[in-house]
C-alpha cells in the first residue's frame, strides 16, 4: 500500500526523546491525569485514557508506573487542574507548527511557546492558520526486526480497520483513523509486538525541506519547547 513514510523522522524524534525520558514520563503522566479526570479511570470504557495508555507503553513506561499515575489521578480530587490549549505557527522557511499544551497558567505557557519560536526564527500564527496542512491519525510504528511475517503483520492490522501499511527497509508505519487507534493498538499487542511509536498524532500532508542555519533554528526552537514541561506534544513539517 502507497503512503509518505515519517519512519526517519520518528526514529529521530524518538532519539531526542530518549535523551529526555524522565520529563517524558512526567509529561505523559500529565495526559493520564486529564484522561482520567475526563472519563475515568477504567481503560476499558475510557478510550482517551487507553490511547495514551499506549502511547505510555510505546515510550517504555513501566506498567507499575502507568498503574500508579491512574490510581493518583483517580484519588487526588484535589490535585491542580490543567487545560488544554494549542497553538500554531511557522519556522524557518514557512514550517507549519502545532504546539500542543497542558497548563495550570496559560499566560506563562503563552509566553514561553512565543519565545521558542523566537529564538527559532519563527512566529505564531492564529489558531486554525497551518492545521488544515495536517490530518489527525492514529499512528504506529514497528521496527521490523520482530518475530512476525510481514504479511501476517499487514493482516492483523488492517483486519483490525487500519487505513494503511506502510513498508520501509527499517520497520512498518501503520495508520489507522482515531477511531479505530486503540483496537488496532490491542491486536498488535497480542502479538507481543512492542511498537517504537504509538499515538494519535497530526500527520503533515506536505513536506517542508529547510537548509542551513534554517535547521539550527528549527532545532533549536524543538529543544526549547521539548523542554518546556508544559509542552506535551509538538507536531511540523519539517522533513527531517
């Protein structure tokens, strides 16, 4: 099946990440939180809270950690309440960028999403102006070194309601409609596949190639908001 492969971008992304696991844990506890605060914290009837259960277990969080994380979040009535809010703007060479955050303070959050694209040669944009430019898919990424035929593999998935399958000399990049993220998620894992990437995210439907000091800035402005606690999720563009 045809499809625009991100797999190099997300083993990139990944990389960082890795390099900054604790404070993607407490990030990802965050989304558990409001999950949880939102529906509940029974993963069977709470779809957004088993979304980013998997994305939690795509990101190597220990099990008693995720465990932990629900029963806080279901218990703790009185713990600080945060809202969503997303931003969009542009990089260097006219990058499309979404920026999503949760805040206990939207004018501190505000001010520090402006300053990273500042510092990375870009601006915010108002709301709506680059996120026609993505669409929202569920979307899961396997090395291909896993002890399952690739057939099978396709088989699984798309009998599951994946959209596509996508094949790369380094892994498989799964597609799937938000909807049908979390069942397609479960016939993966009964395989005893761990996924490297598994999340709802915005997949860019053009690439934006920037050179130079262009990509210093773009790096620049994705270590300033990646460090930014209230930063849960940053989705561009940029082909990597």
């Amino acid at each position: 099946m045809a499809g625009h492969s991100k797999f190099a971008n997300i083993k990139h992304r990944k990389e960082r990440q890795d390099a900054k696991k604790g404070k993607v844990f407490t990030k990802i506890g965050r989304e558990i939180a409001v999950a949880v605060k939102e529906g509940g914290p029974d993963v069977s009837i709470n779809t957004k809270l088993k979304d980013v259960v998997a994305k939690a277990k795509a990101n190597n969080m220990p099990n008693d950690t995720i465990d932990r994380s629900i029963k806080k979040a279901s218990g703790d009535a009185d713990s600080v309440s945060y809202e969503a809010i997303t931003y969009e703007g542009y990089g260097p060479n006219g990058v499309a960028i979404i920026v999503e955050a949760l805040t206990d303070n939207k004018n501190r959050t505000a001010a520090n999403v402006r300053h990273a694209f500042t510092k990375g040669g870009g601006n915010l944009g108002t709301t709506g102006c680059v996120s026609f430019l993505f669409d929202q898919k569920g979307q899961i990424v396997i090395e291909r070194d896993v002890d399952i035929d690739e057939d099978e593999l396709m088989m699984i998935v798309l009998e599951a309601g994946a959209e596509d399958f996508i094949s790369e000399e380094e892994g498989y990049e799964i597609i799937t409609s938000p909807e049908d993220f979390s069942k397609v998620c479960e016939e993966i894992e009964k395989t005893g596949i761990q996924p490297i990437s598994s999340e709802i995210t915005m997949i860019p439907q053009t690439i934006t190639e920037i050179n130079g000091d262009e990509i210093k800035k773009m790096e620049k402005m994705l270590d300033i908001l990646e460090d930014d606690d209230d930063v849960q999720n940053i989705y561009h563009n940029w082909k990597e």
